[in-house]
C-alpha cells in the first residue's frame, strides 16, 4: 500500500497519479476536509495555474536546474488539459493578470474535483489524521499516526511547510524528513506582506495602485512588478510579496520604489510642460492621497504650481516618485506568508521521481521541498507537477 501523506494540492495529486497507475492508495491528512490552502487561495476562487511558467523567478537554495526539470515536468498545457477534460473542471483566462481560475470562480470546485476523482480512481482518504513519526520497516515503512501505525510499501510526504498555519501545516513532515538524514534549507515565510513600524503611511490604507520594486541584498538585486496595496500596518499586494523574501531573509535589504511606470526622465518632462498644480500635474498618474503624501514629505506646497517648481523641490519629488525607500521593518511571518521558502535539499531526492536518496520508498514533492514561485498560480503549477510525479514513481516502485 502506498501512504500519502498530506490532502493539500501536492499529496492530492500524488494520490491521483499513484492510484491511476494502479497503485493501492491510502491518504491520511490532518485536518477534516484537506486542501486548505486551495479553498483559500485566490480570495476563494483559486488561481489553479499561471498562463506562463516564468522558472527564472522561482527561488530555491539547491541546484537551479533540478527546479527547473521538476517544474516542467509536467508542461502547462498538459496541466490544463488534465483539470479541463480528466476532471471536468473548466478554466477561465483572467486576461489583465494571466491567471487561470476555475470558470465557476469556486475554489471549492477545484478542491472537489481533486479529491473526487482520486476517489473514483480508489483511493481512500483519512482526515483528523497526523502522522507523528515515520521509520523504515522490513517491507516498506511504518507510518505512526495518531490512529496507531499504519504499514506502508511507499511514503509520499506531502506535507506542506510552515505557512498560514491555520490551514495545517506545521513543519512535522520537515522534521520527520530531517530526522531521516534529508538536508533541510533553513525555512522562512516567503510571499508574505512586509510592517512598517511605526506604521508611517496607515493614513494611506486601503490605497492600491501598479509599481516597480527593487530590493538590494548586498550584491544581488531583485525586482518586481504589479499592485501594490497600502495596509494598516505596512504594505501588500503581489509586488511586495513577491519581493518579500529578500526581506525576510536581510532585514538590512533596501527595498525602492518606482510609483509608476514614468521614469525620473519622464517625470521630468511631465513636470517641465505642467501648466497647472503640481499636485493635479501628479494626481493624473497616482493616488491624490498618495501625492499628498509625497509632496507633504518633500516639502511641496499643495498650492505649489508646476512652473513654480524649486530646483530642490523639483528633484526631492522625482527621487520619492521613482526611487522612494520603502520603510519596511518587519514581516507578517509565516501565519500571512502564502509559501515556505526553504525546505528538502532537491540534491536529496532524484530529479525524474522524486524518490529520496536517503531512503528507498520515501517520495517528497510540494512545499516540502526546497523551492517558491511568485504569486499567480506558479506555486500550484509546482505542486501539481511535483505531486504527479511523486504519486507515478511511487506506483511504479
């Protein structure tokens, strides 16, 4: 028999995959219904897939290239193809972000479909269910559980990291995979929204608008784009989650930002034919609350005309429009962050299988292992694929 260890969107997949290839599948999962993070994801609609891989924006700690085999090992289109016409699961195009959602708009769909079709395939489900050791046994493996042990030929852990704990993941697969002997990456929220304390732009709360960050870590240098959202106790949206793991990872990281898509060239020239307000002139391609803001802290006037315009004021105004340091201070950890960074070394397990070099009979794939994409469906795409890979191997075996 081969146990599944974890209901999320990786172990799911596997069990789908294992019990296709004739395998005999039990799937045991922590919380009552398993696929939390899919029910949450997308603001409960599920953003099952991106429309491109970008494998140049996934971060992992291990050898780039086993990322990059194990993310298209399963091409996206094929993806599509298996939710689309084995589950019956249509998918719709949202054009302005290039992310594919369930046509119902339901991630309950998504989940259901999921585990429907695994079960049709045969394979068994138990929830309420937590795997509290794992230890290799004459014939395979014994899994102990909180039901007693169960006797397995194959392991799948599909166990997900550390983040949004409400959901179920609590690091145990992690430890279990470390106590065999598997290299871990030290783990870390990854996608999470950044605090400001003190929160000096709460009065701008609720105020969204598309950016440009750029995070300096010593040498390296990363950028992103996309929405920015300004909370109550810092900043969100998908530009600064994804830009987030610098951070998290260097608090002496500087992160800038660019307010729009103008260049302090551009800017220069908007200003340089402006014949009116500077802040009417500014309010034309940003928030008013946030040009307020702005011209507050550099000292404009907000009675101050384009052509009245200071040298100094002109060039404080064209620096915090383009290259603004973002006062970042903290995180939001792993209870707000939407992946674990970090995680099973990718040297630790084969490339094609994912079987774990350790262990015969041991499978790892998901958010276990040591690898994150952006926002937008890529961290699905990499627990579909890992998941589907894991579950064939293990059945083959």
């Amino acid at each position: 028999m081969i146990v599944v260890v974890g209901a999320g969107a990786a172990g799911v997949m596997a069990t789908i995959f294992a019990a296709r290839a004739g395998g005999q599948v039990l799937t045991i999962e922590r919380t009552a219904e398993g696929g939390q993070k899919i029910l949450i994801s997308g603001g409960g609609r599920c953003n099952v897939l991106p429309t491109q891989l970008v494998p140049e924006r996934f971060v992992t700690d291990s050898a780039p290239h086993l990322m990059r085999g194990m993310l298209r090992s399963w091409p996206l289109a094929q993806q599509r193809a298996f939710f689309e016409n084995d589950l019956g699961l249509p998918l719709a195009l949202e054009a302005d972000t290039g992310k594919l959602f369930p046509a119902s708009n339901r991630a309950r769909d998504v989940r259901d479909a999921l585990v429907g079709y695994a079960r049709a395939l045969g394979a068994q489900f138990q929830f309420n269910v937590s795997l509290t050791g794992l230890e290799p046994a004459a014939d395979g493996w014994t899994a102990h559980t909180t039901r007693g042990p169960i006797q397995a030929s194959r392991v799948v852990l599909a166990t997900g990291g550390l983040s949004v704990p409400a959901t179920g993941s609590d690091g145990g697969g992690l430890r279990i995979a470390e106590s065999l002997g598997h290299r871990v990456h030290a783990v870390y929220p990854a996608l999470t929204p950044l605090l400001s304390d003190p929160p000096g732009h709460a009065s701008l709360s609720g105020v969204s608008l598309p950016v440009r960050l750029r995070a300096r870590a010593g040498t390296r240098v990363v950028e992103t784009s996309g929405g920015f959202l300004f909370t109550h106790r810092g900043y969100s949206g998908p530009s600064v989650l994804d830009i987030s793991h610098v951070f998290v990872r260097n608090r002496d990281a500087a992160i800038r930002v660019q307010w729009s898509r103008l260049n302090a060239l551009e800017w220069q020239a908007v200003l340089a034919r402006a014949g009116g307000l500077v802040m009417s002139t500014m309010s034309a391609h940003l928030p008013q609350r946030l040009v307020a803001q702005l011209m507050a802290e550099v000292g404009v006037p907000a009675e101050r005309r384009a052509a009245d315009l200071r040298r100094v004021e002109r060039i404080g105004l064209i620096a915090g429009l383009t290259s603004y340091p973002l006062p970042a201070t903290g995180d939001e950890g792993f209870k707000k962050a939407e992946v674990t960074g970090g995680g099973v070394a990718l040297e630790d397990v084969d490339a094609k299988t994912l079987a774990s070099r350790k262990h015969p009979g041991l499978f790892v794939c998901g958010e276990i292992l040591d690898a994150f994409g952006p926002i937008g469906g890529h961290n699905f795409a990499w627990a579909w694929a890992t998941g589907r890979l894991a579950g064939a191997a293990a059945a083959a075996h």
